[in-house]
C-alpha cells in the first residue's frame, strides 16, 4: 500500500525527523519531490533515514555509503534520502561535529544564493513600476520571492545557531 503526503519543508532536520517518525509508524520513504513524498506501508521501526545536500557527491560516495549498509533511496535535485536498518545501530551520515558544521555551511551558502536570485526577480518586478509609478503592477510572483527570501533567511539563521552550538561542544570535546 502506498500513501502520498504533501508537506512544506525549508528546515532539513525537522524534514528528517518527520520521515522518521512515518517509519516508526510503519510508513517507509520511496521518493519524493518538492513539496511531496511517497511512502509504502512496511514494518514499524525497521529503519532510520538520513536527508542529505549532495552537491558535488560522486559515486564513490555512494559505493562507500553501500559498503556501510547505507541505502540509498532517491534523490531529487540537490537532496537525498538514505536509510538503515535500525537493528544495525545509529546512523549519522557525519562522521564528528567539524563535518556536520562544514555541512551546514554549504546549505547557508545555497540558501543564501537562491535568496539573491529572488531579490534579482524582486528587482525585476519593482523597479519598472517604481519608475513608471504604477505601484499597482506589483504582481504576486514578487511577494512569493519575498516570502521564500524570509523562510530561507530564517533556515540559515538557524543553520547559524545550530553550527554555533556544535562549534561550542566540539571546544568542550577538545580540552
């Protein structure tokens, strides 16, 4: 049996523990696509999931995940979706903090790449009217770039915290 869920995500690791507690509940991550995700229905709690930004990851990355009983499960533009069987233990795709903070990193980037795309389409929409002055030109395409700049503002400010507080425990760790 298959069940198709519709949810909106900018925050990967609330995205990821969603996907885990299907699992728990039984419901196992097929694919999926912005905004939509495929599940089958299995036994609950056989598995933990794992998202990752893949850029740049070549197959030998995912020979070494296969050579570690890591499935890979689908992958859609820069995301992927890899699970364990549970039984095997934990399962971290990062190896220690300074990997995870590194990580971390590379998604403020791209958020913070595709929030200067959509100010570029603001520019577009904005200043021909302000020039113009028909103010009332400003379509609804615009207000979704800036609804989407906010949301990806906000994930790299708590991307931010978060690479903060493991750039604290990693000092703890070290002394």
């Amino acid at each position: 049996m298959k069940k198709i869920k519709f949810r909106f995500y900018i925050d990967h690791e609330h995205e990821e523990q969603w996907v885990n507690n299907m699992a728990e509940q039984g419901w196992y991550l097929t694919s999926f696509w912005p905004f939509l995700y495929v599940f089958e229905r299995g036994t609950p709690g056989e598995y933990i999931y794992r998202s990752e930004m893949v850029i740049n990851r070549k197959k030998d990355y995912y020979d070494f995940l296969d050579t570690m009983n890591i499935e890979h499960m689908h992958s859609f533009g820069v995301w992927a979706y890899f699970r364990k069987r549970k039984e095997a233990g934990p399962f971290e795709i990062f190896s220690g903090k300074s990997e995870k903070i590194k990580y971390l990193s590379r998604i403020n980037l791209l958020f913070i790449l595709v929030c200067l795309l959509n100010a570029f389409a603001v520019s577009l929409n904005i200043v021909p009217s302000i020039i113009h002055h028909e103010y009332q030109e400003i379509t609804w395409f615009c207000l979704l770039n800036v609804l989407l700049m906010f949301l990806l503002m906000l994930e790299v400010y708590r991307n931010h915290k978060r690479k903060k507080r493991l750039k604290i425990l990693t000092h703890i760790y070290e002394d």
